[in-house]
C-alpha cells in the first residue's frame, strides 16, 4: 500500500481578519499545543534535534517564545508558530486557520462582493483600448491579457503599466478595477499583483516570453490582442508552464512531450487517462519527455502507469518507519472511516492491520512492511521510448523525488535541469485541529530507512544535466530534445 505524500513549501496561510485574542485562546496557548503535539508525535522532531542540537534549540524556543507574547492578533500569531515549525525542515509542515469561519464574534465580518467596491479604478473602455493599440501598433506590455479567470487590459501611464479588469471570473473582482501595476521608475523594476482577495503580491521579476506572453514574478498571462505571429517555441513553453493538466504532444517524428503538473490524488485518472490515450505512441517514440516542473507532491499512485512505460531493470524502494503515538495511529482510522480518502475495502483491511500493529508498539518507530526494501519488477521492457529525459527543477519535493527516485534506476532515463527542493525523508503528512479550532497544525508520521546513509531534505536530487543560467527556462525543452535526439 502506497502512503499519501505531499509537498507544503509555502505551507503558512493567514488570515486577514484581525480581531483582538480572547483570553481563553491566545497565542501563548495555541503555541504550547503545537510544541507540544510536535514534539510528541512528528516523526522528524528528534532526528532535528540531533542534527541541530539541543542548545540551538533552547535558543530557538526562547525567541520564538518573546515573540509569542508580543502577539495581540489571530493574525500576528500564524506566521510565528510557522516560524517555530521552520527550525525542523522547510517542507512537510504547516500551520494554517481551519477556516475563516472560527473568529471570535468580536471579529471583523468577511469581505463580501461590495466590500472592494471602492477600491482603485482605471477608466478605459475595452473598445477604447482596442483602438489605442491599432493605432500605435505596441508589442510590449501594453495589450489585452487572460489569465484564469481574468481578462486584463493593460495601458501604460507615465513610468507605470497599470492593468485593469476588462472581465472578471470572481465575484471578489469588477470591470474597471485595477488587478496589477509594473513599474520601471528610476530604472529599477518592480511590480504588485493583487490575488483574489485582494491581498498584494510583490515581485522584481517582469519577463516577456517571446511576444505573447508575461511572466509577472508567479504569475501568467497571455496576450489576447494584439495577437503578434511569435515563434512556436514560446508558444509551447507558457502552455507547459500554465498547464494545470497533463497532457502530451508530439515534438517532432522522435521525441513525445509529457507534461505533469502534479501528482495529488485529484491527477492519477487524468494521469492515467492520458497515458492510456497515447499508449501506443509512447511505446513507438524513440524519445520521451517527461516534465514535472514546478511540482506540487501528491500520492506515489498517480505515477504508477509510467514507470512500466520506461523500466529497465528492478527497482529497488527503501521503506519508511511510522512513529507510533495514540494521536499519530489515529490516522489509519480515518482511512476506514472518512470517505475523502477514497479507500476500497482492501485499502480498509490493510489500514486496520496497520493500525493494530501500530497500537501495539506506541512510542516507537514501525516499519509495516516485512522489509526495508521493496523490489518491483515488470514483465516486458519495452523497446521504445528509447532514451526518456525528466525535466526538474527546485520547486520539485516529495512525491516528485519519490517518482524521480524510482525512475532514475532505468538505464534510459536522465534528469535535466536544476537541484529538486529536497523534502522527502520525513513525511506522511497528517493535520489536527487545536484545542480551540482556530488552527490546523501539520506534521509528518513518517521518517525514511535512508536515513543516514541517503538523505534527500535540505540537499535534493540532483540532475544528470544541469541546465544552468545561459539556457533560458522556454528553451529547456528544446534543449532536452536536441541531447536526446543526438543533434
């Protein structure tokens, strides 16, 4: 049985509420029950601890503890207590509000539709601005852009760009508001995009990618008019890196292109759907790309149909010990009876046996397989893809090293690009709520066998073929295609 596995690099989300604490849930009392449900059930805590020392962890607590007390706002205190988890690892943690529903009723009321009807405007017609773009024939950022769910004009006033909602998919936004601004004053670059609830993201980075498209530090656009004939190459790349689905395509007569977004649990049929619909191609391709950049983790499952596709020889997984705790084995329990998780009634059997075998070792460390190492091997090793190139990069953790760990043992394949995010050897995230239901505390059940002897966090994997700085992010696929083509 394969454990959920999930990747939380920007794991912290606050709230914008910012009523006063009331005596009975403050700060102070929603730390103690983090420290102390994280010490006694996270399966990475000693490991931390000996890796960094038991002082430096004293000193830590006391600093985070000062802070503790200046705190006077629910949303003072998430960024703290995440600021504590951070000591541990930089992945597979988290803290966040069970939902904006837990304010005290001395709380501010959520912002509804109308409550940003006074926000900033910019007054220009859709058709106005059509006619201002004819007439100066501009290619530069000054156009009409879509971005799910939001088409936006953007005009250019004094050393601003200034983009506004021509129409709007969220209910938080209307026509004529102002969704973004580019600033190059004085030379210097800097740009604010406001996400849908309006909070402000600030980025140094504006690229235009070929003509059509613009990266706005984590953000994508596409031009919609002017539509300027660009170079194809572009064109695949912004579809790649907007992708919220797998899909593949065929590069040329040689090489496929398989693009994965993501391996939650949500993605395995979609996943699976796509290979099963261009099964035959991949195993008449000489070569495969496959492309899992900018990963989110998920569940080992949902790439259990590739790695048939490009085996060559055993593949050997060392195993991960469970740490036992009362709260910690409760989470077999939920897979019984919570149907979210989606388990069939083999999935339960299993389940249940591992929480009775768990039961009966608390306040150790079990491994629930017979040993440290799993062994999988397929019946046929295929012909074609002959060559199969995995492009990675360092937003790459958890279940994506788990993929890119298990694949790397066949001959064929080779990792391109950048050192992945390395957040793998603690893991099996589970979330509990606190005593007064105002946060959710992740932690992680599991640790690896690997340990010592092969350890991922903080380090990560790196890749056969670096791509480094002089080859820029749209042309990483052709460069991919041209080492596994032989060009």
């Amino acid at each position: 049985m394969k454990h959920l596995k999930a990747v939380f690099i920007s794991s912290l989300f606050i709230l914008t509420t910012n009523f006063l604490y009331a005596q009975t849930c403050d700060c102070a009392k929603n730390f103690e029950w983090v420290k102390k449900t994280f010490e006694e059930n996270d399966a990475g805590f000693e490991y931390a601890l000996k890796q960094k020392g038991k002082q430096a962890y004293e000193d830590h607590n006391k600093r985070i503890a000062e802070k503790v007390k200046a705190v006077k706002t629910f949303t003072e205190c998430g960024p703290v207590l995440y600021e504590w988890l951070s000591f541990f690892r930089s992945g597979h943690i988290a803290i966040r509000p069970v939902n904006k529903g837990t304010a005290e009723p001395s709380a501010t009321p959520q912002k509804s539709e109308n409550s940003y009807s006074n926000w900033e405007t910019f007054p220009m017609e859709a058709q106005d601005l059509k006619k201002y773009l004819d007439q100066n024939k501009t290619t530069d950022y000054e156009g009409i852009w879509e971005t799910e769910p939001y088409t936006i004009g953007i005009k250019k006033k004094g050393d601003q760009y200034i983009g506004f909602i021509i129409e709007s998919g969220a209910e938080t936004w209307t026509k004529g508001q102002v969704k973004l601004k580019l600033d190059f004053a004085k030379g210097k670059t800097n740009s604010v995009f406001y996400m849908r609830d309006h909070s402000a993201v600030e980025s140094k980075e504006i690229t235009m990618i070929g003509k059509n498209h613009l990266q706005i530090g984590d953000f994508s656009l596409s031009r919609v008019y002017p539509k300027v004939k660009d170079d194809p190459k572009y064109d695949q790349y912004f579809k790649s890196a907007s992708a919220n689905t797998p899909y593949i395509e065929k590069l040329n007569e040689k090489t496929l292109y398989f693009r994965i977004p993501s391996f939650q649990t949500s993605e395995k049929k979609k996943i699976d759907s796509v290979i099963a619909a261009n099964r035959d191609k991949i195993l008449s391709t000489e070569n495969l790309i496959i492309d899992i950049r900018n990963g989110t983790g998920g569940s080992d499952a949902s790439y259990n149909k590739i790695l048939p596709l490009i085996y060559t020889n055993p593949i050997r997984t060392v195993g991960v010990e469970f740490l036992s705790t009362q709260l910690n084995n409760q989470r077999m329990m939920d897979f019984i009876n919570k149907p979210e998780y989606g388990f069939d009634e083999e999935g339960k059997k299993w389940a249940k046996a591992s929480f009775d075998k768990l039961e009966k070792e608390q306040g150790k460390f079990v491994n629930l397989n017979d040993g440290v190492v799993s062994i999988t091997k397929y019946d046929t090793v295929y012909p074609y893809p002959k060559n199969v190139g995995i492009i990675i990069n360092e937003r790459n953790g958890s279940t994506d090293e788990q993929f890119l760990l298990a694949a790397k043992q066949s001959r064929k394949v080779k990792l391109f690009g950048t050192t992945t995010f390395g957040v793998l050897d603690v893991s099996n995230m589970y979330f509990v709520s606190s005593p007064c239901k105002e946060f959710e505390l992740g932690y992680s059940l599991s640790r690896s066998m690997r340990i010592p002897n092969f350890t991922i966090d903080g380090k990560g994997l790196q890749p056969d073929f670096y791509l480094d700085r002089s080859i820029p992010l749209h042309e990483w696929t052709e460069h991919v295609k041209t080492v596994l083509n032989g060009e």
